[in-house]
C-alpha cells in the first residue's frame, strides 16, 4: 500500500519547518537511508533521509514551501512492486475528508409530539482521556463552552464531527455549569502596537517592507518570553586580563605544528569559556535550571556561546566544558561556529546547555547586559579588556581590565550566589595557570 512521508520533527521542540529543497523527483527509486529533501528550520538546514523503500509516486508539497507542520504529509511512496500511478492518486492520510455519517432514522412518535433527539453514542475515548474528534470540531467546543468528551459522535470510527458540536449546541448538551458570580474583569494585559499603528507614523514610500524569517520569529519570540518570564538580576565586576594575556602568547608560541600549521590558536575567549565551566563546578549551586516542580542540578558545564550568523544569533554548546583542555575547546568552538555561519548545525549542538557566555569585546563594547536563553539560569556578557588606571598596593598602575556583566535567573541563582559565581571566574581569569592543572 502507498506509504506516506511526513514533515519530520527534528528537534523536540520543532512544530514547523521549511521545505527548502527536493533532492528527488517524482519516478525515483529510493532506498532506506538516501537523502530526499532539505529542511529548514528556525537555525539549521538539515537533510532527511528515507525510512522506507519504494519509488515516489507523488510529491504534495513543492520545495520552497514554508510552515510545513511536524508530521504532515510531503510525499507519497509506493512500496516494490506496487503501482506508481495508483499510488499517487491515493489520497494521503492527513488529506481525508470529514465523511458524512449517514441519517439516523428515528422511530415515529405520536401525532403532536416533537421528536425526541436521538441519544449518540459517547464519544469514543482511548488511554489518556483522549477523544477522537475533528480540530474543527474541537475549536467550536472550546468556543461554545461545550464539554467534547460529553458530545456524542457520528463520524468515522464515532469519530466528533462538527455536526455533532452543533447538534450539541443546539440541545445544551455537555455545557458547563455557570459560575455563582462573575469574577471582576482583570486589566488588559499592555499590547504592543499592530503593524498598521507603526507603518502609520511613517511617509508612505519612505522605506520597504523586509519579511521576517524564521529564525528572526523564534529569537523574538523566545527573548519576550525570556524577559516577560524570567526575574533577572545583574552582578558586574572587573577582571585584570595582563596575566592571561601573557600566558595565552606563551601558549599559542608552543603550540606544535601539524600540516604546516599550529595545532591550536587561542582566543581570549577560549579561557573565557573555560572559566566559566570551572566557576560553575567550584559553585554548583549556581550550575541550576528552573523548573515549577524542581530544581534541575546539572553534572556537567555545558556552555553555549553566542555566535552571530546572518539575521541572528545562535549558541552552539561546549559540552563538559570543565573536562576538556584550552586547546580542545578552543578547535571545537572555531568547528561549531563555521557549521553555525553556514546553518549545518544539528539541533543537538544547540539546544540545551546550563549557561551561556557573549561576548562583544571584539566590537569595543565596554560593558553589556546579555539576555537569559532558557533553560539557562545565568549568562556571561563580556566587554573589551582596555587599559585602565588602577590602584595597586596605594599607587596608580596601568593594567589590561575587562568588565563582565553576569545576568541570573533570580528564582534560581540569587544575588549572593551570583556573586560567588562571578568571583569564582575572576579568580581563574585573574590566575589563569589554575585553568591547565
């Protein structure tokens, strides 16, 4: 029988997804494992591969198609040996009409007497308290205020049509009962204003419209929600960086040729994170994700790092980042950030994490509040290391300082536990030999 292909989930997270290329066509022979289409979504293009075999007989949704929902049909296949052209004239799954039950035939009544409604069946339900009915018959439920594990159902299998909704309505079947008295009306939550209340404050012909892609949709929405949700709290300090500088030229110095290159080239960044990683394993506490339920205590310093890539950002991960030498982190992170510019990243590199670290220093930017990416409870934003006048030993000195600026999720790292986490990092940014024992 013809085998439908469905838009893949490719991350646990992923609702939707952008079929940006067909690498087959319909006709073609493919095998378990061949690659047949690239998907976009919100930060990565992946490629699928088939599951079964067979030869295409028909491809529903042509490339460049955007909003692709998990789980829809994309194609059809035909198994071996099957008919290609009957194979893709069969309707897919998804695609079935609503077919409509046949009339329930009602036993005379008396002369004078309305008909008394005939009594559905219940809806069928299954494990779970899971009804089977239409999402058009669903949302018109949940719009009247109709209970649809109460309305009986005549569709396929007693499947909730929207036929049986109406029907229900009309006969206040399954409504809920009202409440004693109307709660008083909250407030409006504030709205930010529609598009056409923007473009208004502006001369028509005086700019052009750039549709949002998808990436651009999910950081928006993710940094309201992080800002709306989570209580942030900010702790800054300054950190000497001559010691680490000095060391990272001595290192980069020694680094063994291999392919008439170094092995590993250093950046300041790469003893950032490092820092990081091994400030959270000094102060577990702080290495936390919250959850409504429970404090979620990670093992491990996994850091993701802000990395900037055509119309947005993403935060690759350094996984057990405590564990792994300079030279290691630094290699991974130069690989994760080339994947990441060219959207090869699979969702496993950067989902997840306990904590993140972006930095501007490159830019000159002397010092930044970054933005908390749930599940993280904290993120590092670091500056520019700039010379300074500072005090030592009651005289003025000149020294290398850098300002960072870390932002806690209050609700899981407080404001004393933030600071011994920050003055942690300073510690090993400050003595960075303490990084290679």
């Amino acid at each position: 029988m013809p085998i439908s292909i469905t838009m893949p989930a490719l991350s646990p997270t992923m609702e939707e997804g952008n079929l940006a290329k067909w690498l087959v066509k319909e006709g073609d022979s493919v095998s378990s494992g061949d690659v047949i289409a690239e998907i976009e979504t919100d930060k990565a293009t992946m490629e699928v591969e088939a599951v079964d075999e067979g030869v295409v007989a028909k491809i529903l949704v042509p490339e460049g198609t955007e909003g692709v929902k998990v789980n829809a049909p994309i194609a059809i296949l035909a198994e071996d040996g099957e008919d290609v052209s009957a194979a893709a004239s069969a309707a897919p799954p998804a695609a079935a009409a609503e077919a409509p039950a046949a009339p329930v035939e009602q036993a005379p009544v008396p002369n004078g007497s309305d008909p008394a409604p005939a009594a559905a069946p219940a809806a069928p339900q299954v494990p779970g308290n899971r009804v089977f009915s239409s999402p058009l018959a669903r949302r018109i439920a949940a719009e009247a205020g109709i209970d649809i594990a109460a309305v009986g159902g005549t569709g396929p299998h007693g499947r909730v049509i929207r036929r049986d909704v109406d029907a229900a309505i009309a006969g206040g079947v399954g409504k809920a009962a009202a409440a004693p008295a109307a709660a008083p009306a909250a407030a409006p939550a504030p709205t930010a204003p529609s598009d056409e209340q923007t473009l208004k404050l502006f001369e028509e012909g005086s700019y052009e419209l750039v549709p949002h892609d998808g990436m651009r949709k999910t950081i928006a929405k993710r940094l309201v929600e992080s800002k709306s949700t989570v209580p942030h709290f900010y702790l800054t300090l300054e950190c000497e960086l001559d010691a680490l500088l000095n060391l990272r030229k001595e290192l980069n110095a020694s680094a063994p040729v291999r392919d008439d290159k170094p092995a590993f080239k250093l950046s300041v960044n790469d003893f950032v994170i490092k820092a990081m990683a091994l400030a959270l394993k000094d102060v577990p506490q702080a290495n936390a994700s919250w959850t409504e339920a429970n404090m979620i205590m990670h093992k491990h310093s996994d850091v993701g790092v802000a990395v900037s890539i055509p119309g947005g950002l993403i935060t690759p991960i350094v996984r057990q980042a405590e564990l792994k030498p300079l030279s290691v982190i630094s290699n991974e992170m130069k690989d994760l950030a080339g994947r990441a510019r060219d959207r090869k990243l699979q969702p496993m590199e950067y989902q997840g994490g306990t904590t993140a670290v972006s930095n501007l220093g490159m830019f000159g930017i002397k010092e930044f509040s970054a933005v908390i990416n749930p599940p993280h409870a904290t993120i590092l934003a670091v500056g520019a290391g700039e010379q300074r006048p500072v005090v030592k030993d009651g005289a003025l000195a000149i020294a290398t300082v850098m300002s960072v600026t870390l932002s806690t999720d209050h609700r899981a790292v407080d404001g004393a536990l933030g600071a011994e986490l920050l003055a942690a990092f300073k510690g090993y940014i400050q003595n960075p030999m303490s990084m290679l024992v």
